[in-house]
C-alpha cells in the first residue's frame, strides 16, 4: 500500500476541490471545485473549468494526466459530481443551484479538424433555491436524490428529467445523502445535527415514475438525561438546574453542530448489499468528553446505531469498495457478522482510515494528507483511492493485488445480492415469460365448438382449446 500526492495544480492556484468521482470502467477520473481563472468570453481556453477530467495513467508516479476541462453548463463552483452506475451519464451540482447530467456524445466543436467523443449536458435540473452540496444515484441510474443549503432532500426521476418529491424536514443545510442500493430507502444528513431516514411507499416500489416517500426516523440525540428530583425554591438554584441540564443534552447529542465542525461536508455512504450505512460527523461522549468518529446503522434498525469508529478529528466522508471479498473465518467478533467481506473508508479533516466489516480496528491509517479538510473520497476497484481536499490537491493509495482478500464473484454472491448486479437479466426474463404467457393467451384464443349430448338426450354446447388437443397429441 502506497501514499502519493502529485504536485499538480489542479484547479486554478490552489483552488478548493469540492469533489472527486472515477468512471466505474474507464481510465477517467474527474474534480469539481472553483477556478481562480475564468474563461474569457471570445478566448475560452481548454484547461479552465469547474470540472476538471483526468486520465488516470497506470503503473506511473504521475497517477493523472489532464484531458481536458469542462467550460460551459455551470457558472459556480461545482460541489459534487457523481458517475452513474453504467458510467454513460454523471450528474454534477453547483453553487448556481443547479444539477447537470452529463452524457457522452460525438461533436465537433468550432477549431476542431474532426469529431470527436466529448461530454455534453444531456439535462438540466432545477428545483434547489440555494447551493447544492451533495447528491446521489440509485442503483440503476434512474433516480437522483440530492441536498443542499434550502434545507430540501429532492428526489428527480432521470429519464423524465423531472422533480419526483420534495422531502421538508431539516431545520438547517442538508450537507450529505445516501441511497439505499434496494431502493427502499433514503438517509439524509443536515447541520441541524439530525439524520433523517426517508422510507419508500409500499405501494409505490414498482413504480419508478410516482415514487414517493415518507419520514420513517429521525436519528438526533440520545435522550438519557436525568430529571433533577423536586423543585428548586431559589432562582440560582433553578438556573444551575437548567445549566445542567443543557450541558447533559449537549453530551447525549449524536451529531457534530455547526461550531464544532465548520466544513460544508457530511457526506454518508450505504454499504453495496444494502445492509447497513455509515453516517460520519458523529461524535460519542466518555466522561464529559467527546469522542469523534461514525456511526454505523443497520437497515432494520434505523433509530438505534450498531457501532462506533473513533477518530481523533471529526469524520466527514464515509465511502464504500464496490467489491466484495472472502471473510477471515478466524476472526470470531467481526464489526458487522456478514457471509463476506466489505472495505470501506472514513475521510476526516486530516486522515484517511480503512475498514473492513471483519474488524473495528482500522486496516489502515494515513496521516496528514492535505492542509486542509478532505472533501470526497472515491474506490477504483480494489486497487485505488482517490482523495480530494479543499487545499487544492488530491491524494491517492495505491493498493497491492489481492490485499483486501480473495474477491468473491457476483454469481457466488446470495440471491438478494445478485438481484441488484443483474436487474437486465431479471427484466429480459420477464419479458420472455410475458411474451410465453402472451403466446399461450393467442393459443387459447384458437378453439374449437363442439356439441356432446348429456344423459338426459340434451345437446351442450363444449368449448375446446387446440392446446388441449396440442397436449393430447404430445402424450400420445
């Protein structure tokens, strides 16, 4: 495992890193942030841009070369960027309060000898009144959900391009979103110092179109304060009472509130299976002390958490390895009992940690990676991560072949899992036994009278289908 910071003026001199994203089969990695150089309107140059796309170069010191920028779409600085699923589309937001989705298509621009493949905005999605600071897509790319700085969870449905619901909740900046990959659920982190869990309706699973959701949980603060006994007959007393009581509330408090964490980031992350998620900005109290870290949540228990991961800074970015691998049967209390093994990473201010779902001790710890915070983190295979930060430079971890374990495939995977991997193949087979059902209903259709007469000397009229004749034939 291997630490490298190129000294690559990303955006602009220094300019903030607001977000990372890595295409999930090509060599291409992208940044969005700001630009201290701004195009000028005749002269637009190819390396200004809030979007940044860089060939990631393999088994290279240099880890990136610049491919080239994107100039046009946003007017702001770009917050987060996300690759959907199949890697045809990404979807940016921005300060401008819009969010653009982004498909690859072959153009020729003004200057250009040839055509060439290039990303052009496919749509444009408005509904935010204020800067848009994270956002996510389904498992199958048709529904985006995203946060930002008005306070609203908003739910757009991709292929119609239009806004499916509006989740009001939060008192303060929605400043991460999570997805469930089963679609079940949505998991929304604000600087009111509250998650929220956003369940689907039942009746509304299968329909992609009109999918709409509820308020389930809200998770905010442990609520074990003691009560003071009696009543207190002097107004110092009562004051000390209610001193008390505040700083006991305070310590009972889940999340981080805004003096304690001064960053824009919050940025959650549901494992791959759909088991359990991360929820970083946590912080526990020992003693009268607070301890930073995450806390993890099972997907049955939204209200109560399973498990704790200390930092010694608070934790901001929560991201999940897409690969799957075989447990250590040595181990006999594993952090989250799974029949494999997941990865996952924790971005704090300074620190990047590793996981894995077989221990709750890290893996892994680097140090001091940036002089400032991290803003994103983002899994290459099993074999990469990229980290992005606000002091204007990316990192990344180089990981050895086969560190993490032996993958397991997809096809060993338990059912449920695989129904997420293979949701072409399950839609191709009900397509076919549609198709079968039809060509049976035609069947059917093609019958025959026939008039048997009764015991009592009556004719009755006796409809046949040919397929029970098909069928007598064929046991013939």
């Amino acid at each position: 495992m291997k630490l490298v910071i190129p000294n690559i003026i990303w955006h602009g001199e220094k300019e903030r890193i607001m977000a990372i994203a890595i295409h999930p089969t090509q060599n291409l990695l992208l940044t969005g942030g700001s630009d201290s150089r701004m195009p000028e309107k005749d002269n637009t140059t190819e390396d200004v841009g809030v979007i940044k796309m860089w060939t990631i170069l393999e088994n290279s010191t240099k880890m990136v070369e610049f491919a080239g920028a994107i100039n046009s779409g946003h007017e702001q600085t770009v917050n987060c960027l996300k690759f959907s699923p199949s890697g045809k589309n990404f979807a940016s937001g921005s300060d401008d309060y819009k969010i653009i989705i982004w498909s690859q298509q072959v153009r020729q621009t003004f200057g250009q000898s040839e055509p060439k493949l290039q990303w052009w905005p496919y749509a444009v999605l408005t509904g935010h009144c204020k800067e848009i600071y994270d956002l996510q897509w389904s498992k199958h790319g048709d529904i985006i959900v995203s946060g930002g700085l008005d306070k609203y969870v908003i739910v757009w449905n991709v292929k119609k391009q239009k806004q499916l619901q509006t989740l009001d909740g939060h008192t303060a900046y929605v400043q991460g979103i999570t997805i469930d990959p089963r679609l079940k659920s949505i998991v929304s982190l604000s600087q009111d110092r509250t998650a929220r869990v956003w369940k689907v309706l039942k009746a509304q699973k299968k329909n992609i179109n009109n999918l709409q959701f509820y308020p389930q949980h809200v998770v905010r603060k442990l609520e074990n304060a003691q009560k003071a006994e009696g009543q207190q007959s002097t107004s110092q007393d009562q004051q000390q009472q209610s001193q008390q009581q505040a700083e006991e509330k305070k310590q009972n408090g889940i999340f981080l509130g805004e003096t304690s964490l001064f960053t824009f980031v919050r940025r959650p992350d549901w494992s791959p299976d759909g088991s359990f998620y991360i929820l970083p900005a946590a912080e526990f109290w020992v003693d009268n002390k607070p301890i930073m870290g995450a806390y993890g949540f099972l997907r049955q228990s939204p209200q109560v958490p399973c498990f704790f991961l200390p930092t010694k800074t608070p934790a901001l970015v929560i991201r999940f390895c897409s690969k799957y691998f075989n447990r250590n049967q040595d181990i006999q209390q594993p952090l989250i009992d799974l029949p494999y093994k997941l990865i996952f990473a924790i971005g704090t201010i300074d620190s990047l940690l590793l996981y894995s779902t077989d221990s709750p001790i890290p893996l892994a710890i680097f140090g001091n990676l940036h002089y400032a915070s991290i803003t994103d983190i983002c899994f290459k295979g099993s074999n990469l991560i990229a980290v992005s930060s606000c002091d204007g430079f990316c990192s990344f971890v180089q990981i050895e072949d086969g560190y993490f374990g032996q993958e397991v495939p997809i096809d060993q995977l338990p059912e449920y899992i695989k129904v997420l991997y293979n949701n072409d193949k399950i839609e191709e087979e009900e397509v076919s036994k549609k198709n079968e059902e039809s060509k049976k209903q035609e069947i059917v259709t093609e019958q025959r009278v026939e008039y048997k007469e009764t015991q009592d000397g009556k004719k009755k009229k006796v409809i046949i289908p040919k397929t029970l004749q098909l069928d007598q034939q064929n046991q013939k």
